[in-house]
C-alpha cells in the first residue's frame, strides 16, 4: 500500500482536481497556439530548438492531464466503495479540516471509531499507484 500521508495530498486535491485539470488545459491551448506562432515564422534562428521544447512541453503536461484523470477516476470510484460513513469521516477531517472530537460528535460516534473507520478507508487504496505526485502539480 502507498503510504497514508501521500495518498491524504492526492485525497485533499480531489475537490480542486477538474480546476487543476482545466488550468493544465489551458497551459496545452496556450503552448500549443505558441508552437503555431513559431511554425509560422522564420524571425527566431533557434526556431527548430524552440518547437522541439514546446512538443517536450506539451506531452508533459496531456500525460499529466491524463494522470490527474485517471487518479480523479479512481478517488471516485473508491469514495463510491466507501459506505456513507466513512465518505463523511473523510470530507470532515481532509475538505473541511475538522479535528476527531468534532469529527466523532457530528457522526454520533467515538473519537476511537471514528480515526479506525478513516484509518480503514485507506485499505481500498492498495493498488493505487500514480505515475506523478501532488506536489508535481502546480
């Protein structure tokens, strides 16, 4: 299983994923309209060098895109698994910041049940593994 730390930043992105999937879209519209400029002219005499940057440049960031999809897909699908509990458990204590003891008094249980219900949450995500990581992401 990856480790619990990691998992909780790609867990904390998750409500904010679609808006860094888009702003990396606009990045791929913006590099890609500058690549045309380039094509088009001939004023730069490192041209050549200047596209082949902008293609390294746009394949970064469709796999990121793609990667971010693909981990949007699966935070999704295990939220899904996850009984209603545990999806409250998880959107107090990472989206809204709340401590155990509110936490415990906002779902009527014990603090103790409460951190070993969001401690098991973790076990659907032993075949998650990502190619980049949160803090690759700007």
């Amino acid at each position: 299983m990856m480790d619990k730390k990691l998992i909780e930043k790609y867990l904390m992105m998750y409500p904010k994923i679609d808006e860094i999937i888009k702003s990396l879209e606009d990045d791929l519209k913006f590099y890609e309209f500058r690549k045309t400029e380039y094509e088009l002219s001939n004023q730069h005499k490192n041209r050549n060098d200047l596209i082949d940057r902008i293609d390294g440049g746009l394949k970064q960031k469709h796999d990121e895109i793609l990667e971010l999809i693909n981990i949007k897909e699966y935070i999704s699908m295990t939220l899904r698994r996850a009984d209603t509990n545990c999806r409250k458990i998880v959107d107090l204590r990472l989206w809204k910041k709340k401590c155990w003891d509110e936490i415990s008094g906002e779902i009527g249980t014990s603090t103790r049940q409460a951190e070993r219900t969001y401690k098991q949450f973790f076990e659907y995500f032993k075949n998650f593994n990502p190619k980049i990581w949160p803090d690759d992401i700007q």
